[in-house]
C-alpha cells in the first residue's frame, strides 16, 4: 500500500493494536475447555482436556498472576505494548480467572459427569456408597490413609502448620464435647503420594470412583476424638513459584537452584481454592491467615483440584472412550544402508513426530555410545522424562568417549529432576555444564564426532524444535532434523563453544542464535519479504509458533502486511497482534490449533520471491525467547525435505476441525464449514492432525 496524501499514517506502537498477553493466554486455556465441552472428542479425553485447563492455571497463577503481584507491591508502573500497568492487568484478569473458574465446574458438574454417568462410570460421595462399597472404602482408608495422616488443631501451642504449594487439605471446624462454647480450627494434609480418586470394588460393568477428600471427610471421627465436627471444606493454596536467583553472585548454581526449590515451597500464597460449601467460619480464618483479598479467594463447586481427573481417564479401562490407538511411522533405512549414520550420509533425515517414531533420536545417542568409531558425544538438556533412554545413553558413552552435556537447571518445574540428572551424569564422567549466565538454554541440539570408514573425521547433529523427551514426544508436535551438513555441524559445534566457554561469534550463520541474531535475523527475513511486495514480487509468510508477544517482530509483520505480504500465523497460544485491522494488519491472519496433540513445533517460511527459505527452531516469538535465552533457528535446505514442510504448514491452514481463527476484536471463531474446498469428503471438518496420523510420510 503506498501512503499517499490525505491517509493518516498508523502508528505502530499503539496500544490500540496489541492484546493483552496474559488475557491471550486465557483465551488459549479457554479453546481448550471448548475440546473438554465438543462431543466429537472421546468422553474420558474430554475429562483430561478438563484437567489440562487446570493444570494450565496452575501455572499461569503461581508464575504469571503472582508476578504481576509482586510488581503492584514493588509499585512498578511500567506498562507493555497493550498500555496496561500491573494493577489495571490484575483488575481485569481476576474478573475474567473467576469466570472461567466457574465455567470449568459447569463443566465438570453440568456436562461431563452426567456423560461419564451414561457410561456407568460414577464418581459419588462416600455417603452414598452402598454397604460393600463402604466397608471396602473403610478398610482402605485404616490400611493406606490413617497412617499417613497427621491432623493438627490450631492452638496457642499448635501453630497454623505450613502449607505445601498447591498441596490438597482439608479444614474442620471443631467444638469440644468438653467445652461446648469454643470453637477450633483443625487442618490436615491429604497425602500426595495417594491417588486422589480411590477406585471402589464393584459388581457388573459400573466403574465407581470417591474423592480422597471425601474419604478424609467421612472418618473425621478418627482424626479428632473428642470432638464434634461442625463442618469441613477441602482447599489447596497455591503459591508464587517464581525463583530469583543472583547468578553472577553465585558460586554454584546447581546449589543456587536447590536452595531456591526450597523457597518456592515457602513462597506467598496468591490463591485459596476451597469448596464451595465451607463455612465462613473457615474460609476467613484462612483467608486472614494467607493475607489473601477477597479476590484470590475461589470457591469450587466440585473437587478444589481439577487437575487430578488426568487419573479418572487413566485409570478407567475404557478404549472405546479414548482417542484410537496409532503406531507411529519407523523410519526406514534405504537398500543397502544398515545404520543411521549411513543413512544421514546419504542425505538430512526429517521427522514429524509424534507421527514419525521418537525412536531414531533416541538412537542417535544411544548408538552413539556403543560405537567405537564415536569420539565424543555434546548435547542439550532442557526437560527431559525420569527414566530417560537418552540420559542413560550419554551416562555410558562416558565410560569410553569426552561427553559433555549442558543441562539447564532453570527450567521451570523441572529443576529438581535437572539437578539430579545434572548429579548423575557427572558421577558417571560426563562433563556438565549449566550455560551461560543471565541466559537459558533452551536449544534442541546433540553433536556427534565420528571416525567414518571413509577414513575421515565427520561430524553428526540432531536439531529440533521440542525437548528430548521421548515420553513427550508421543504428543507433542515437533519436527527433527539429522544431518552432517558440514556448514551446519561447524555452527552447532560453535554454538557449543558459546554455551560452555562464552566463545561468542557475530555469526553463527547458516544458524541463527538467541539472543545474539536470532530475532534481527527473523525482523530482516520479514523485511525482506516486504522489500519483494514493494516490487511486485512474490511475497508471502507463513509461520507456526507457540506464542507471538515481540513487539519488534509484530511491529515488522505490520509493515510487511501494509507493504503487501500475505500473512498467515498459526499461534498456538498467546498472540499480542492483533489481526484484520484496515490499514496495518488487514493481509495477517492468525489462527490456533488445538486438538488431540499438543502444537509444538515452530516453523517460519518465507516466499523469497520464488526461492523460499524454510526454518525449524526451539524459539518463539516472545522477548524472553529472542533476548533471554539461548535459541537455534536452522534452515531445510534439502529440496525435498523443504517441499515436505511447506506441505505441512499448508495442511495447516486447511484445518476446519480444530482451528479457531482469531478477529480483530480478539475472540476465536471457528472456520466457516461450509467451504468444501477446506472440508473433507461429503462436506465434513478436516483435522489436521488426524490427517497426519493416517498420512505420516509427510515427515520424512
């Protein structure tokens, strides 16, 4: 568009053109309570998409809510794209968190147990049991509970104890029988290590389920003898999670860390869940005891903790009410190749998981440390699952070859299990390091030295875009890259340098690399493609994120949709631009996948007027991403392997199942059904997902 006179220039700053990113990320959470409410998914799937929604605002509280707490206390003004302070932030997400709250119970109490019900699957109150199912329910509770437990009663010599974060109790009102006119205060801490659905022993085909609260509840008898029990109500506080750390005042950061994860259990609470129907005569205590407003204060009609239906669909042996079972695509060699070096030699292998198998990253290491002909072995960790093949890998690898290994020790929530791993790879002889400080590691990268038969010295990369987790990997979405390239293997082998000694180059080209280029590099490729529609030439952009928040790299798509570049987002979660806007952003349009598979993988493609360039990477479009942490974005050069992606994304942009398009008003409407171009055989909904488990060969 050329800006002629009489047509005001837009300003791109304006905070009129920027979402709010938490109130974004609320939105994200929200599409996936639509997937607990769609009859189309399996019943007991719908029940974990519940739960997902709960253990999603778990996090956003005791990270993100607690943060801007924090920032209102410390009188911090500044504001963000979006022109909103900490305070206007807090004013309107508690409005809309209290609301989606109670949507989730009408979820739970309205929907999903009268469907679960239908299926004779029941989850009752103790109350209710029939005289089997009571006697079955008290021997459990004698045997595995009773002993666990410890009830205090709040006195002058018995403190309010110490609350775990986020861990489940149970309050009780209590009277003497002795004396009558007082009244107490007793709490007690349901075990974590206890299911919190106790199955109950039935006959026939029912499948019966009690809350362990409910259990607690009904055997109060037990817990305070001499005591009448006035009422009771199951809550969980959840604190702030956030760790500061000091690092370049710390000696050790592994112990840094560890010493902060003991913090983090004595963090301010930001919220109180509670049933319901307690007392006043307990909530207020408890509110005045955590210094909680009347705001941080969520009253649940139903289990405080929904997260925990994840056990109701694993634990119910119902295949016909989960998503089908698939096989995912093994990756098979070519005539006369018999290992996957030789395979890689050949040519770059591309994966799609978790519709191509995990399995060939997992042997990369693992083969790697039974092949002689390997000299050393470097590697990322940045989540990984407890009994990890690929840690175990590298553990004996060392015996025999250099291993280094760069664990970071800050991911979130995963710094107790980073911390033991870090321990045990170095008691092994793997050489840990913790990055760099001030900066996460978050790149997806594994280094291979080898003595080829060739006679020569070649070097082997893993580059993804998701965490090496093979446990994950079965539903993330995330794309894989093996080659030898040796212009790419140099530059990882140079990034390594950075993250172990801080040998910092001003390029790592063909990579790119947070915080040093990575998003200057991504702002000129956006510039660039606005530089071709300016001349008339193909222009177009298409990228795949979990979240989009910069505002450099908004800033940049706004001048390349006013330029004339067509512009398609698929962003998984919080998206700060604001899309549809005549003038600035009427050429981007931004849409969400949320489906069976979690949307992982991040994919940027540029038209380049006819020669386009294609990028994988573990980095979002989000500040911390671009400036806080250490990321690789690499290129598909490989013809064939980048037609592949670019057929992935357009797959894509065709999804009428599980897409939500996002309106310049900021709400998610479906895509319109009615476009058979868009739609499957005999005008029904394509899902991409599904698409890519019946057709994996799109990966490699």
């Amino acid at each position: 568009m050329a800006w002629g006179l009489g047509m005001p220039r837009i300003a791109l700053n304006d905070s009129r053109y920027y979402f709010n990113r938490h109130e974004s990320w609320l939105a994200f959470n929200r599409r996936v309570l639509e997937e607990a409410l769609d009859d189309t998914n399996p019943l007991l799937e719908r029940v974990k998409f519940l739960a997902i929604t709960a253990s999603n605002l778990d996090e956003f509280i005791e990270v993100r809510l607690a943060g801007l707490l924090q920032q209102v206390e410390h009188g911090y003004r500044d504001t963000g794209p979006d022109g909103l302070t900490a305070e206007e932030q807090l004013k309107r997400l508690s409005s809309e968190i209290h609301s989606f709250v109670t949507d989730q119970y009408e979820c739970w109490n309205r929907v999903l147990l009268p469907a679960l019900a239908k299926e004779g699957i029941r989850v009752l109150s103790v109350a209710t049991l029939d005289r089997t199912g009571k006697d079955a329910m008290d021997l459990y509770y004698m045997r595995q509970v009773d002993p666990l437990l410890t009830p205090v009663t709040i006195d002058p010599s018995h403190p309010f104890p110490h609350v775990i974060n986020k861990a489940l109790c149970v309050a009780f009102l209590l009277r003497p029988r002795r004396r009558p006119a007082t009244t107490y205060l007793g709490v007690v801490t349901v075990p974590r290590k206890l299911p919190r659905l106790v199955r109950v022993p039935t006959r026939g085909q029912r499948t019966d389920y009690v809350f362990l609260h409910d259990l607690v509840e009904a055997h109060t008898r037990n817990l305070y003898k001499g005591f009448q029990v006035i009422s009771s109500g199951a809550f969980r506080a959840t604190r702030n999670s956030n760790l500061y750390l000091h690092e370049e005042e710390s000696r050790n950061l592994l112990e840094s860390v560890d010493s902060q994860l003991h913090n983090r259990r004595k963090g301010d609470i930001v919220r109180l869940e509670i049933e319901s129907d307690a007392a006043a005569e307990i909530v207020d205590p408890l509110a005045e005891q955590f210094a909680l407003r009347p705001w941080q204060i969520f009253k649940t009609d139903g289990p405080v903790n929904l997260s925990r239906l994840f056990s109701l669909a694993e634990q119910t042996p119902r295949p016909d009410l989960k998503f089908p079972s698939f096989a995912p695509r093994v990756l098979s060699f070519a005539p006369k190749v018999s290992s996957l070096y030789e395979q890689i030699r050949k040519g770059d292998v591309l994966l799609h998981h978790p519709y191509d198998s995990y399995q060939p990253v997992v042997s990369f290491v693992e083969s790697a440390a039974r092949d002689p002909n390997v000299l050393s072995i470097k590697q990322t960790l940045y989540r990984t699952n407890e009994d990890s093949p690929i840690v175990r890998g590298l553990m004996e690898a060392a015996q025999t070859k250099e291993v280094a290994v760069v664990v970071e020790l800050k991911a979130r929530f995963d710094e107790a299990s980073n911390i033991r791993w870090a321990r045990s790879l170095e008691e092994a002889g793997v050489q840990v390091f913790h990055g760099l400080v001030g900066l996460k590691t978050h790149c997806k990268l594994a280094l291979l030295t080898r003595h080829d038969p060739d006679g020569g010295i070649r070097r082997y990369a893993h580059l993804g875009t998701g965490n090496y987790n093979p446990s994950t990997a079965r539903f993330y979405t995330d794309l894989s890259l093996l080659t030898c390239n040796e212009e790419i293997t140099s530059a990882v082998h140079a990034v390594f340098n950075f993250l172990t000694a801080r040998s910092e180059q001003k390029s790592y080209k063909p990579l790119f690399v947070a915080p040093i280029d990575l998003a200057r590099n991504s702002i000129e490729l956006i510039e660039r493609e606005a530089q071709h529609a300016r001349r008339r030439r193909p222009a177009r952009i298409i990228a795949k994120v979990n979240a989009l928040l910069d505002q450099p790299v908004i800033e940049a798509l706004y001048r390349a949709s006013q330029a004339g570049v067509e512009i398609d987002l698929i962003v998984r979660g919080a998206c700060a631009l604001r899309p549809s806007v005549k003038g600035l952003s009427h050429r981007i349009r931004v849409r969400s996948v949320i489906g069976r598979f979690l949307e992982h993988s991040r994919i940027f493609y540029f038209e380049n007027n006819g020669n386009p360039d294609v990028y994988l990477g573990s980095a979002d479009w989000m500040p911390r991403n671009l400036y806080e942490r250490v990321e690789v974005m690499f290129p598909v050069r490989n013809p064939d392997l980048q037609q592949r992606v670019i057929e992935i994304l357009m797959h894509y942009l065709k999804d009428t199942a599980k897409s939500r398009i996002l309106s310049s008003s900021g709400n998610y409407v479906r895509p319109f059904h009615g476009d058979a171009s868009r739609n499957g055989r005999n005008g029904s909904r394509f899902s991409v997902q599904d698409y890519f488990v019946e057709h994996p060969e799109l990966g490699f």
